[in-house]
C-alpha cells in the first residue's frame, strides 16, 4: 500500500510521490502539446470503442466501471495522481484494460464524490483541495471516529479484530523504533494506521457511520493512509495513542475511548498546521 509524504504551501496543499527522471516532462509549449493529445485521442478512440464495443455491452460493465472508480480513487488518495494534474481517458483504459465507456462512467462517479472536476477543453481533472477545507475535514473526522470508538467499546472486539489490531500495533512499534523517520518507515506506519482505524470503526458495526468516514476521509491528506510527518517523538506518541485506544475500547471504556480519539486525530490536524506555519515563516 502506498503512503503519501505532504508538503505544504500557502494554503495549499502539496503531494509529492517519486517518478523516475526519464518519466518526467518538461513542457514549455502546453497548448501545442495538449492539441496534439487531443487529436491523438480522437484517434485512439475510435480504435478502442471499435475494438471493445461488445465488451460494454456485457453483463460485467457495471462492475467494470466500479472497479475502475476504486483504481482510479486510490491512486488520488495516494497522491499518485496529483492535485490540478489532467486524467487521460486513453491513457487510463490501456492502463487498465477497459474500454472507454466504463472509464467514463468511473470519472463521472469520481466527479460526483468531489474527487476530480471536468474542465472544457481539458476534460477530467484531479480537484485541489484548500487547506481549510482539508481542516475542516479533520474536525468532522475526529468526532466521528470518536463515536465509533464508543460503539467498538460498548459492542466488543472480534477475535480476529483483536489480532489485527495486536499484530498493528507491533508492526508500528518496530517501523517507529528508528532515529529518523524516511519514506519507508512512512509507508509501514501508512499501513498501521490504515488497519487500526479499519478495524475499530468495522467493530462500531454501523453501516450509517462507515459511509459518513468514508466520505470524510475521501479527500487526500485527510485518508488514513496519508500520514502527516513528524519527528520520531512525535510519531511514537501518535501510535502511543493506538495502544491506549486498543486497551480502553477493549476494556469497554467507551466514554474514554472516544475523548481520546477526538484527541487523536486533532493532534494529527495539528500537526498539519504547524507544518503549514513552518513553512510559511521559511525563507
């Protein structure tokens, strides 16, 4: 699973991700090129709907189409696809295998969510979120999880909940156990913090609840793969809070486990916001 390191800027926020150097593009001349594209992919379709008409009229198009939503909205909340980048229809039904029609049809429900805007003459684009908005999320975030931490309390764990939850825990003791925190280490506690929280909020067992933090959580720098950076100190501390939730939730502290969820995810909004200041004051 991919984990996305952010940076940034003036009320807005960047995601990075490495691309190797023969795969970057330096483009000085945006409107020839993006003519070109556009004239290559009048070509590319009529191709590809040729080729896979029959495909799309299949019982498995709806299903290809929510296949290709799900791809297509990991890759954004991995930061795969960045902020304000142009999504290629041609290019993204090579990529995965698809035909246009269900492409098209996952855009449209990507759009929907707020995840990506169409733009005339440039098609499909992956949105940029302001900072605030990104704040704002955090806030809803924290008191939602926090009921779902008071329900997994009152309700229980599952057997195989709390081995999840143990086995995550021990592997972000060991991914934090280090003096500076790298990408890879970012990574293993992207992972970590993904399962925590997964299996916490399935032990809530509302249905209505999961569809409103997935939809909190749909926006880059608020999922819970997207893990803020900090100092090792820091970082310990936030997955100190992770073992204390397990514990109270575990022990049916209810009241308890959700203040400290709350508590949890604003320090991680905090956090976004003391990097924000940092860099501004930066020269």
């Amino acid at each position: 699973m991919l984990c996305l390191v952010l940076l940034i800027t003036k009320k807005r926020l960047a995601f990075v991700h490495l691309v190797p150097r023969h795969e970057q593009i330096v483009c000085t001349t945006r409107d020839r090129v993006e003519d070109w594209m556009r004239q290559s992919e009048k070509h590319d379709d009529l191709r590809d709907d040729a080729a896979c008409a029959t495909d799309d009229a299949g019982p498995d198009a709806p299903s290809r189409s929510l296949s290709a939503a799900d791809r297509v909205r990991d890759a954004i909340l991995a930061g795969v696809l960045t902020p304000g980048s142009r999504i290629n229809e041609v290019h993204l039904s090579r990529d995965l295998g698809m035909s246009r029609t269900p492409i098209r049809a996952a855009l449209h429900t990507l759009a929907a969510e707020g995840l990506i805007d169409y733009e005339r003459n440039r098609g499909f684009i992956v949105r940029e979120f302001a900072l605030q908005a990104v704040l704002d999320a955090y806030e809803i975030r924290a008191s939602l999880e926090g009921v779902a931490c008071r329900l997994a309390a009152e309700r229980g764990l599952t057997a195989e909940q709390k081995q999840r939850i143990e086995t995550a825990l021990r592997d972000g003791d060991r991914a934090l156990d280090v003096d500076r925190i790298g990408p890879a280490e970012l990574a293993a506690y992207g992972m970590v913090n993904v399962t925590i929280h997964g299996m916490l909020l399935a032990a809530a067992q509302n249905r209505m609840l999961s569809e409103a933090i997935r939809m909190t959580i749909n926006m880059p720098g608020v999922n819970t793969r997207n893990i803020v950076p900090a100092s090792p100190r820091i970082m310990r501390r936030r997955h100190d809070d992770h073992h204390r939730l397990y514990d109270l939730v575990r022990s049916g502290e209810a009241v308890r486990a959700e203040l400290l969820m709350r508590e949890h995810v604003i320090s991680v909004k905090s956090g976004l916001l003391a990097n924000t200041e940092q860099r501004e004051t930066d020269p």
